[in-house]
C-alpha cells in the first residue's frame, strides 16, 4: 500500500474534471476543499471550510455567483465519462446506488432521474447534479478515540455517530490503520467503496498491514463473509441502519468478533430516537459524536454506554 | 533497351496497380468479417464480464479496437473510436460506407447500460452483414477482373510500346 500526499489528490481530481471546467481549476488550490459541485445550469462551486465558492470565468475563486462559470450538459456526460472510464454500464451498480468511486478513494455523489425496475433503483438518468466528495487521509484523527476504543479488555464495540461531511470515514480508516499497526487483525467490509476506496485491488490510503478489505459486497452479506474467510477480531463497516445490517451485526457480535461503524446523526439522543435502531444500540459500548464544528472530525462527544433513561427506552 | 525496361516498368505498373486494386476488394471483405466477429467479442465482454472498455479493446486483436483503446483515456470512447476507425480505415481498405456504419457504434459505445450496449452493437452486427454481403459480391465480381484487367493492360500497353 501506498500513500498519497495533498499534491497528488489535487492532481488526481484535476484530471477527472471535463475539459471545459478544467481550465478554469488550474490556479486554484484544492488543498482545503472538500467538496466540487456541478449542478446543470447552476454556477461551478468548490466547498471549502469556511463556506462556498464559485470558480468564475478568469479562473478564480469568488463569493458571488455572477459571472461564475454555468455547468452544461456536455461538462456533466464528460464528467461521467471520464470517472466511468467511458465504461457506464461496467458501473451500473454503483450509480444505481447514486455514487461512483475514483482513483485516489474520491467519490462523486450523482443524482438524477431513477429508472426502476422491479421496484428498485436500477439506474440513473438524465443526471443534474455531480459531487466531487474529495477524500483526505489524517493521520492521528482518531488517536483521541483509539485511547477509548482500545482497552485492557480488547476492543470495544463503537457507533460513530455523525452528520454528513462531518469526518466519519476518515475517523473509520484511521482507526483501521491504528488498530492494524497495534497487531489487531481489521476487517474493513467497504459496501460503497468508501473506507478504503478500493482501485484494481490496491488502497490508496494506508490501512496497516492486518487489514482486509471486501469492497462492494452489502454490508450484511459481507459481514457474514469476513467472519467466516478472514476470522477478524475486529470489522470496520460504514453507515449501518438496514434491519439486515443490524442482523448481520448482531451475528458477529455473537461470534466474539468487536464492530466498529458509523451512522447518519447528531447524537446519541438523536439516534436513539429511530425505533429502527433500538435494538442495535444497545450492543455498542462505546458511542463517538462527530461534528463540524471546527472543522471536520471535530470530537463533539466520547461516552461509553447509552443514556440510562433512553436506555430502559430502547429495551423496551 | 532502354525502351524495353521502360515498357516492362509501366506494364508492371499496371499488373501491380490491378492486383492491388483486386486485393483491396479480398482484405476489405476479410475486415469486415474480422471486425463483426470482434465486436460479438466485445458483447461477451461486456454483457457477461462487464470489462470496462479500454481492457476489453485491448483484449480483441483488431487494429480498430487496438487503436480505440490506446485514445480512450486522453479523448474519450466518441472521439477515440472515430479517430482509430479514420486511422485504420485505409490499411483495412473499409469503404466511407464502411467507416459511417462503424462510427455509429462510438456514438453510443460505453455510456449506457449493458442491454443498451449490446442492443447498439448488435445493431451494427447487422448493419456490417449487409456490408459484408456486399464486400463478398465485390470480390467474386471484380477481382478477376481488376487482376485481368491489370494484366492484359500491363501487356497491351509494353506490346504499343515495343
């Protein structure tokens, strides 16, 4: 496995841009960005920490939307096609999920119009809208949690809990990596290809060297498969919530293997709200809130256990 | 003597420019069969392996495809295929007819599903068959005559001449 360094993600996601947007993106710096957007006919706009920016026609970086440069049909099929490797239909399965994953673990959210087919979502057409969710490695982000994480007893059992943008998969692949570097055999089960960003086999990110990945299985189906192919004491999984995740969770957990994922929320008392997710909550012993405060990844909260009152709640 | 080898230059000109043209009508034919049987290729690769393109081109031993697939990172499926068809088209000895119902295929390769994929390449399968009908016609008609044609012009002419 191999790193990369801030120059090479600017350069990765330079060259996934169409043409056209492309020759406005050379003086900007990407370094701080974390989300390029493309919304047909809206203005091109790069997300930054403190707030939007829209790319103008002199290839600067601005405020105001005036003058900015309009995203066109041709910029948004050159986009796709160049990030499906003019392969669409070989990605079938990932833009029916509504994302496609690109060299340098970056992902570009897609929405448009579903085409269904036996009541799911077998594609999407007519697409209007690109996110470029540009992926980032640090180092450390977890080394507050890990302390937590990790105790004389083993691993415990953690929900990360976070809104979106908020840091969660980095707090995920940082974790993997710690936990890999301090001898615990990690098994990552990457349904989206989100925690590893799996490309031809190879991670772009360090992930340690007791890592396995199983990209782009469904997390309850491949939770089941790593217990039985890998024997992982602990599996690393991203975004649970579907009554079969939770199933396929509650299997593992019985099998003495720790989980350690993530969920859509502002916080445990949030969270603890969805009568879907009653249940699993209470198999967690370690509960981590992450927001963007001050910036992404910022640790809102690290308690172990449920609140007491919501606890007798969910166990009814 | 000077004449001689003079005469026997442009008669062999025309032998030459006569069995070229002859030849041109077999490779063409062979062409055509040689990029249907790739593109059914390209359909297996795409419908039962979901090969992304450029690893599926590079699979198929064709001069078309293998010139695709050296384009398709730096231009894109549309404009690689037109170029490596243009490219290649007058080494293959493909006909404009040819090159038009070939083209038709990048416009759609790569950016739709797999059931439309194989519908758009099937589609040209067929178009090629009537191409391929007419390649076949053309062979059985005009080879011997072109070669014939070569010949006896090759000879009439060093006969005027001598």
């Amino acid at each position: 496995m191999f790193t990369i360094n801030n120059d090479t993600m600017d350069k990765g996601i330079l060259s996934y841009m169409p043409s056209g947007l492309r020759k406005y993106m050379y003086s900007i710096n990407l370094d701080e960005a974390y989300e390029i957007h493309m919304r047909l006919g809206r203005p091109f706009s790069i997300y930054y920490s403190d707030g939007v920016y829209f790319v103008n026609s002199a290839g600067v970086l601005t405020r105001s939307a005036n003058g900015s440069v309009r995203i066109t049909r041709a910029h948004i099929d050159e986009a796709l096609e160049i990030a499906s490797r003019s392969s669409l239909y070989a990605r079938k399965n990932s833009i029916a999920e509504g994302f496609l994953t690109i060299e340098g673990g970056h992902r570009i959210g897609i929405c448009g119009t579903g085409v269904i087919k036996d009541g799911q979502v077998d594609f999407l057409k007519d697409i209007s809208s690109l996110n470029y969710r540009l992926s980032c490695e640090y180092r450390g982000a977890a080394d507050m949690l890990l302390k937590r994480v990790m105790t004389a007893n083993g691993v415990l059992n953690t929900l990360i809990i976070s809104p979106p943008g908020a840091g969660k998969t980095t707090m995920l692949r940082d974790l993997a990596r710690s936990l890999s570097h301090r001898g615990v055999k990690v098994g990552i089960v990457d349904e989206r290809s989100e925690i590893a960003a799996m490309c031809g086999g190879v991670s772009p990110f360090d992930l340690g060297d007791l890592t396995d990945v199983l990209d782009g299985v469904k997390k309850s189906d491949g939770m089941t498969m790593m217990l039985r192919s890998m024997a992982p004491e602990v599996i690393i999984t991203d975004e649970i919530g579907r009554p079969e995740d939770i199933a396929a969770m509650k299997t593992a957990i019985n099998s003495g293997v720790k989980i350690i994922t993530s969920i859509h929320g502002s916080g445990v008392e949030q969270v603890q709200k969805r009568a879907e997710l009653s249940e699993c909550l209470g198999f967690f012993e370690l509960f981590c809130t992450l927001s963007r405060r001050e910036g992404a990844g910022t640790v809102e909260e690290i308690r172990s256990g449920l609140p007491a009152a919501d606890k007798e709640d969910g166990d009814d | 003597m000077i004449k001689l080898i003079g005469s026997l230059m442009i008669g062999g000109a025309c032998v030459y420019l006569g069995l070229k043209r002859s030849m041109s009508f077999r490779k063409r034919q062979r062409s055509l069969e040689n990029i249907q049987n790739s593109l059914s290729l390209l359909e297996t690769e795409i419908a039962f392996r979901g090969t992304e393109l450029k690893s599926a081109f590079l699979n198929i031993d064709d001069p078309v495809f293998r010139e695709a697939a050296k384009a398709i990172d730096g231009s894109g499926i549309k404009n690689a295929w037109s170029k490596a068809v243009k490219k290649c088209a007058p080494k293959l000895c493909l006909t404009d007819g040819d090159c038009d119902t070939l083209l038709m295929l990048g416009q759609r390769l790569g950016m739709t599903d797999t059931e439309n994929q194989i519908k758009n390449i099937d589609g040209v399968k067929n178009m090629l068959d009537i191409h391929i009908k007419a390649a076949r016609y053309d062979t059985e008609h005009f080879c011997r005559l072109y070669t014939g044609g070569g010949v006896l012009t090759g000879v009439f002419i060093v006969l005027m001449l001598l």
